[in-house]
C-alpha cells in the first residue's frame, strides 16, 4: 500500500535531571529534505539523526525540533581550602591585634574564591543513547501516521482509476456506435477514411495499460509519487490525442471527465511518498 507524506510523531528525553522532547513533522515535498532546530552545541547529532530518519522516510520535508525543557542548575561548589586559609588568617589577625573575631558565615561566602559556580551543560555525545530511543519512536509515529494517509489516498485513487474505466467503455462504445451509423451512410472510400481519422484504439490501449500501471502502483510500499505523477502525465497526453481525434459530444464529454480524473490523481500524486 503506497504512502503519505503527512505525519507527525514526538519521544520524550529524560537523562538524569534532563528532560526534553524530540518532534518529527513531515510534509509534502519532491524530494528528502530535512530540517533541523536543535539546542546550541547539538549540531554535530545532525548526521547521526538523518541516518534514522532515512530508514523510514523516502520523501518529504521533514521537520526535527529537539527542546531541553529540564536541566540541571548550576552547581556550586565551597573551596574548603580556602574558608580555612580566611578563617586561620582572621584567627590569627584577631590574636595579634586583640581584636574582636566576628567573621560570619555570610562574609566567608563574599571572600573571593571560597564559592565557585558552574553551569552544567548536557553533552550531546552522553544524551544521544536516550536521545535516538526518543527519535525512534517519533519517527515510528510519523510512518504510522504516513501509512494511515496511504490508505486513504490509495482508496481516493482507486476510485478515481474505476470512473476512468467506465468512461473508457462509454467511449468504446460511442466509437462503435458511430462507426456503424456512418457504415450505413457513407461510400466504402469514405467510410474507410472515416475509420482511420476516428481510430482511437491504440490511445484507448495505452490508457487501459496505465490505468493497470497506476493500479500496480497503489500496491507498492514506497516510491510510487513519482511514478504515479509520470504515469497521469502520459494519460493526459492519450486522453487530449482522443479529444482531438473523435469531434462528438458523448465522448467529448467522457474525455473531460477522464482529464479531470487524471489532474485529481496528479494532485495526489504530489502527496505520495
């Protein structure tokens, strides 16, 4: 069963005290293209989460937003070297000078280098294990969600392809039905040239075949957007030879009917993967 290209699928981070979320939105596009919107520092994760994503998706315009919604906070840190140097320094200073020693805590934590602060940074390289499970399984709701698109594209086209055919065997049978009346009304001479300016059966044959081309199609897994556009292409061409060919109402009116049916599936072909 062919493929959409519309999807959307999420995976939660969660390494220690890091939280986060991995979203993957995929739309309509002619080739693979991917995006990515990721933290400051994360950028050297783009090769390895391509090469996921390629696993699953053949075409579209992918979309990969990476969010650290938790982290940890800054660590602080008491240099217990120094508050002793400071305090056996004013011990020391009180007993030489006979001063009052009032040192409180508060006026160690303002002495230069008794607390250090560091902000904690999450390291692509530590978080990409937790990182990929989450990708895997937004991914793995994209191609849900694609499929499910597939299902419903193929039955629309399907569809599309049965009205052709019927409109196919309503010309068949205006073709026939004008060939006799114009047998009982024209010389020989005339009806042989009459014949051979209205003959339409190798466009009908070739239309036939690509309505069965197209059927083939709808039963491949991957790469048929392609396919199929070329293939409603080519219908169009036969069904505009038919139209200039036979100059009757009946099946000039089927003729537009199959063109519209061609430029709907051309439509969804741009929505197959």
């Amino acid at each position: 069963m062919i493929t959409g290209m519309t999807g959307f699928g999420a995976g939660e981070i969660s390494f220690g005290k890091v939280r986060g979320i991995i979203e993957v939105k995929t739309v309509n596009h002619r080739y693979l293209d991917v995006a990515f919107y990721l933290p400051a520092g994360f950028s050297s994760l783009e090769d390895k989460i391509q090469k996921n994503i390629v696993k699953s998706i053949k075409r579209g315009r992918v979309t990969v937003s990476v969010k650290i919604t938790e982290k940890p906070h800054t660590e602080i840190t008491l240099n217990q070297q120094a508050v002793k140097r400071y305090l056996d320094f004013a011990g020391a200073l009180s007993q030489k000078h006979r001063l009052r020693n009032d040192i409180a805590v508060a006026d160690i934590m303002r002495l230069p280098g008794v607390v250090e602060a560091r902000e904690v940074f999450v390291q692509p390289a530590e978080i990409w294990p937790v990182l990929e499970r989450a990708l895997q399984k937004a991914v793995a709701e994209v191609a849900a969600m694609r499929r499910r698109e597939g299902r419903a594209l193929g039955t629309d086209i399907s569809g599309l392809l049965k009205r052709m055919t019927l409109q196919i065997g309503l010309i068949k049978k205006r073709i026939n039905d004008l060939l006799k009346e114009s047998k009982d009304k024209m010389t020989p001479e005339e009806f042989s040239s009459y014949q051979k300016g209205n003959d339409i059966h190798e466009e009908l044959a070739r239309l036939d075949h690509y309505i069965d081309e197209a059927k083939t199609l709808l039963r491949q897994t991957e790469g048929a957007g392609k396919k199929l556009d070329f293939i409603a292409q080519e219908m169009q061409r036969e069904a505009n030879t038919v139209g200039s060919k036979v100059q009757d109402k009946i099946v000039g009116a089927s003729v537009i009917a199959i063109k519209a049916k061609v430029e709907k599936i051309r439509e969804q072909s741009n929505n197959v993967e």
